[in-house]
C-alpha cells in the first residue's frame, strides 16, 4: 500500500458521496428511496441550450483545445449578464473567468492565495467545499458561526475584536447554503469594508442568486469591492445545468491572473459545444427565472408540509433551492432524525451538521424532486410516523 499524501489528511470523503452509494445499496435492496437531499436540479435547462450543443458538434475545432481563458464570446455574455442581472460593469477581456463549475473555483482560490498556514474564514454551517479546498492547500480553517440569532450573516463587530492577523481569506455565500438567508446591500458593504481594513480577500460564492430571490445581488455592486472581493457564478441551479459543469470567477484583473495562473497548470479549456450551450442559456433573463421559480414554489409548499409534519420550525422567506427547518428541541440531533426517516419511511433528507456544527439541530430539504414525488414523500412519512404513533 502506498502511503497517502499528508495532504489529505483530516479530509473526509465528500458525505454525499457516501450516502448516495447507501441508497444505491437501499435501491438495489428494492427500496427506491426517494432523495430530497441533494441539490442538483432535475429540471431541464432552456431549450437552446441542448440545440446549440448539437449544432457546433459537427464544427471541427471542438475537437482542439479550447482557450484557458475561454472564448472571448463566453466572456462578453457573462460580463452582459453582470450588467442586466446586477448594474456591474466588468472587462470581459481581464475581470472574468469561466469555470469548470463554481466547486472547481473554490479549489482554485483556495491554491492560488494560501499559503502553508494561512488562515481562512469559513461559515458554520456552510458549502464544505470551502473548509475542505482550505485544509487542502494547506491553510487553517478558521469557522465562523452563523446562527439564527444572529440571523445567519457573520457577526463583524465581534470578529474585528479578533486577532486576524494571520487571516488571508473569507468565504460568504448569499443566498446562503444551506439556511435561505438572503444577502442584503448592507451586509455586502459591511464586508467589503472589513476586507478592505483588515487586508482580507472577500470570497462570495453566489450560484443561489436567482433562486426564490426577487433581489438577486453581487457583492461586486458594492462600490470598491473588485481590490478586496472575488466572486462565483454558476449555471448549475439558475439554468439546471449542474452536469454541464460551468461556472464563472469575476474580480480585479490582477485576482483573476493570479488564479488564471494556477488554473491553467491544473486544466485545460472548456469543451467548445459546453461554451456556446452556455452562451445560450445566459442570454435568458427573466422570464426564465420566473417561470423556474413559479415550478420552485409549489414544490416549496410540499417541503414546508413535510416539514410541519416534522415538528420543524423553518422561515418561509428563505432563498435558495432548500428548506432548512429547526427539529423539536426534544430530539437528539438531525443526524439521528434523518436516519431514522430514511429508514422507517425511506426518505432522505439532508441532516444540518455536514454543513459544520451550527447545523446540528436542522434539516434541509431539496427542491429538486418534482411535486408528485413530495407528494409520496409526504405520504411515506406520515404513514411511517402515524403508524408508531399508534
Ligand atoms: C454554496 C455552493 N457553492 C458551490 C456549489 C457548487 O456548484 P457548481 O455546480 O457550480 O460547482 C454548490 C453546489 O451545491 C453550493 O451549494
């Protein structure tokens, strides 16, 4: 056997992956559990999209290697969508870099700005792709809670009484994954100019945007926030392009060089059909979203049901593509509860914990299942639980 590099020590592998495999082995048992834990969008994307991909098939250059940068086209419609979507003028020849996907980015900022021992903020609970990138490149996770008193945005004053000198970075995410807390200008500002004072790279991750939120934002809005903040987009839930795998980095030109940088020694350019397919998806707007999200919120309706049958408390003004519900303060932990309603009713729902301990005492649920399928959902659970009851 040969010996593992000491980097991936600590880093477990990704829960998800894990627990998919579990109910493939339920599946295969005949128990065809239904998933609503994971969040990767079931819906197909527009239309254009599929036609653009099999229209460039045939042009002989999709075979080459494409640009790291990508095609400059790519670049000119995310910088187009910058502008419609959030008032943000960015320079698609040096302030944009699409993206293997918004988790490949995480990877990238992570190797490209810490260094040995450098520390790196992360929320608890949050993505645990941040904390994992971090250890990977050797940094130090630093969390930070985020609670429901504190409504789930980081604490400023309280951090800035911190000694932060050996912080680099700071990863945020709004709309936050997973609790639905929404971003507001104010906070942006309130980060932009903490990183700027305390010389912190403000890293906001943003694929929930355009997800049950009527005021979609970017940190880069804020005024002076390209110096101090780098951002990631997504087309895997705004376009249910989650297998395509694009994702794109905005920022200041000499950020996206540093990360080009690294980048371009780990991969090589997107597939070209992948890159004209997401053009045809950025150039929709609105429409798009509303019909999307109008699908979202009857499914929504179905999770809050489950959840009221749970005894879960949850806030029905969160974004993002999950419920996030707080279980009766009698039970043990959601970890536990999960278990127990994948196994009495065979459904699984996410326990709050793998996003860090803050998560401990919730559940999420996915709106990744369409309505009929929470409909059984519901009736499982509620055939499993009222049958104890008895
Ligand atoms: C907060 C957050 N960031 C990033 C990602 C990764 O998205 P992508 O498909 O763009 O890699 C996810 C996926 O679930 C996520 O929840």
């Amino acid at each position: 056997m040969i010996e593992l590099s000491n980097r991936l020590d600590g880093v477990g592998t990704y829960y998800f992956a894990n627990k998919l495999a579990q109910i493939r082995e339920m599946n295969s048992n005949g128990d065809s559990v239904i998933n609503l834990g994971i969040g990767s969008p079931d819906l197909p994307p527009p239309t254009q999209v599929k036609e653009k991909l099999i229209g460039v098939l045939s042009d002989l250059d999709v075979n080459q290697y494409q640009s790291y940068r990508s095609l400059p086209e790519l670049r000119e419609a995310f910088a187009k969508w910058y502008q419609s979507h959030f008032n943000t003028s960015l320079d698609p020849k040096t302030e944009l870099l699409p993206l293997i996907g918004s988790k490949e980015g995480i990877m990238h900022i992570s190797m490209t700005f810490i260094s040995e021992g450098d520390e790196v903020l992360v929320p608890n609970p949050g993505y645990p792709a941040y904390a994992a990138c971090c250890k990977l490149a050797g940094g130090k996770i630093r969390p930070y809670p985020l609670n429901a008193e504190n409504g789930w945005i980081p604490d400023i004053e309280e951090l800035s009484k911190e000694d932060l000198d050996g912080v680099k970075l700071m990863w945020v995410n709004y709309p936050h994954m997973p609790t639905g807390t929404r971003a507001t200008k104010e906070l942006f500002e309130k980060l932009v100019a903490f990183g700027r004072k305390r010389n912190i790279l403000i890293c906001h991750d943003n694929p929930y945007a355009f997800i049950l939120n009527e005021e979609p934002l970017s940190i880069l809005e804020t005024e002076g926030a390209k110096e101090f903040c780098l951002e990631l987009s997504s087309l895997s839930k705004c376009y249910n392009m989650a297998g395509w795998r694009v994702g794109c980095l905005a920022g200041s030109e000499s950020n996206i060089n540093a990360v080009l940088k690294f980048k371009s020694n780990m991969d090589s350019g997107m597939f070209k059909g992948i890159q004209e397919a997401a053009i045809a998806a950025l150039a929709h707007g609105q429409d798009w979203f509303e019909q999307l999200n109008e699908q979202y919120k009857q499914r929504r309706k179905l999770a809050w049901k489950i959840m009221d049958f749970l005894g879960c408390q949850y806030d029905k003004e969160g974004a993002g593509l999950f419920v996030w519900g707080r279980i009766p303060k009698h039970l043990a932990g959601a970890e536990n509860y999960s278990e127990e309603i994948l196994h009495k009713s065979r459904v699984f729902i996410t326990p709050g914990m793998i996003f860090g301990s803050q998560g401990n005492c919730y559940l999420r649920i996915s709106l990744c299942s369409p309505v009929d399928v929470f409909e059984l959902a519901f009736e499982r659970i509620s055939h499993a639980f009222n049958k104890e009851k008895k």
